[in-house]
C-alpha cells in the first residue's frame, strides 16, 4: 500500500509594510496633471488645489484661492504653471479660463488686521480652510501648496512647490495672485504714494522709502519688523539693520 502524497499547504496572502495602505499608482501625464490623474484612479475624486499670495508682503491681505479642475485636461489650460513663473499679461488671459473651465472655485482674503491678530501662518492655514470651504462641493482630496492644513473635511496632501507640480494647485495660485494684484491696484488709488499698483505690497527698496516718509496706511501689517520700524520713524537704514525682508522690484510683479 502507497502512502497518500499530502498536498503542499496553500500559500496565505502576506500583508507588508509597502503593501498596506493602498497607494495610487502613479503613472506620468501630461503637463501638471500626474498627480491629480492618479488620485482620480483611485477614486479619491474630484481633487481640490490651495495657494496663496501675498505672504510675504507687509501691506495688503493674504489672499487664498482653492480650484477644482476636474478629471479632463483642458487644451486652453495647457501652459499652467506656478503664477510667479507667468507674466501677468499671461496670468490675465488664464484668469477667466480658469474661472469657466474649473469645476469649482473660491477665492478668499484675509485682511491686514487679522494677520496682525493671528499672526501669518495662521492667517495661511486658516485662509486654506476657509478656501476649501468655499468651493461650493466637497472635493474628494486636496493638495495644499507646502503647508499641511489640519481641519479639512476631507484627506488632503502638502506639496512641496506644488504650485510647478500641479495644476489644481497651479491654477489656484493664479487666482490668488491675479485677485490680489487687482485689489492692490484699486489700494494704490484710495491710498496714495506707496506705489501699491507697482509692487503689490511687498517690501521692495521703494516701498520702504515711501513707508518711512509716510508711515504706514491702514493696509500694513504692524506686526512686521520693517513696518513696525517705520511706525517709530527710524530710517531705511535702521530698518535694513532690523532685518528687512527686502525684495526686487521685478520680483513682486
């Protein structure tokens, strides 16, 4: 009599450190939508972009846009990238593309007096949240432009220069940046010689000379070294030893 070969013992699924939680494959598309293709093959859909300007000014708002662009790439929305990396005439002509093309879009700012209370990183945080909460729909993820931002409704993703990495996050940033420009535009006509049309508040050579002749208007933020400083009357020189986040001039626009 023959012994019964036993069969080999079936070979039981393994769950690893890399396999467990599921990640989107991530596979190259066109332009800045690889990241954005493979959460929506994931099903994490619709994805929602966050950015903001105007951070690193001393006068004017913060200013945060969030941008649902959907799973289609849009021929007119090709050449998107980063805002700073665009001319603002091209930043114009993307503006209203954007506002039609766009499944969802908010725009919010946080004005002076509140970066002062809350301080600038907060106000950026809380500008995201508010962004977000603006679209109108609840996008299924969201990438934020470098900050991590707690207290959103749904996952969300901090991208380091995710303004040049994806669109939705890229298409933010224009909004930001064009809606700010224009706001300070219209400063630069109810509050006269500090040049805000120029350089949009931010803390050129210009600027500062203009901030210590004057003193600083309503739009600035006390709560900056540099402004503080012209509040007190010291000169630009002082000011330049405070640690002024001094800017080019080309740089602001």
């Amino acid at each position: 009599m023959t012994a019964t070969p036993r069969r080999a013992p079936r070979a039981r699924a393994t769950l690893t450190r890399s396999s467990w939680p599921p990640r989107p494959i991530i596979r190259r598309a066109a332009g800045l939508r690889t990241m954005e293709s493979a959460l929506e093959r994931s099903g994490l859909g619709p994805v929602a972009g966050v950015d903001e300007a105007g951070r690193g000014a001393c006068a004017g708002p913060l200013t945060v846009a969030a941008c649902v662009l959907g799973a289609r790439a849009h021929a007119a929305l090709a050449d998107l990238d980063d805002s700073k990396k665009l001319t603002e005439r091209r930043r114009e002509e993307l503006f209203p593309k954007i506002q039609r093309l766009a499944l969802a879009w908010s725009v919010v700012s946080i004005d002076a007096a509140e970066v002062d209370r809350i301080g600038v990183h907060v106000a950026n945080i809380e500008g995201m949240r508010r962004a977000v909460a603006g679209l109108g729909m609840t996008p299924g993820y969201v990438l934020t432009d470098g900050f991590r931002v707690p207290g959103l409704p749904v996952p969300s993703l901090p991208v380091i220069a995710g303004d040049a990495t994806a669109a939705c996050i890229a298409a933010a940033s224009v909004l930001a940046k064009v809606s700010r420009d224009r706001l300070m535009v219209q400063l630069d006509e109810t509050i006269p010689g500090y040049g805000f049309a120029v350089h949009k508040g931010y803390s050129t050579r210009a600027h500062s000379a203009a901030m210590t002749a004057l003193g600083p208007s309503r739009e600035h933020r006390m709560s900056y070294a540099n402004v503080a400083a012209a509040a007190a009357g010291l000169s630009p020189d002082a000011v330049d030893a405070l640690g002024r986040m001094d800017c080019r001039d080309a740089g602001t626009r």
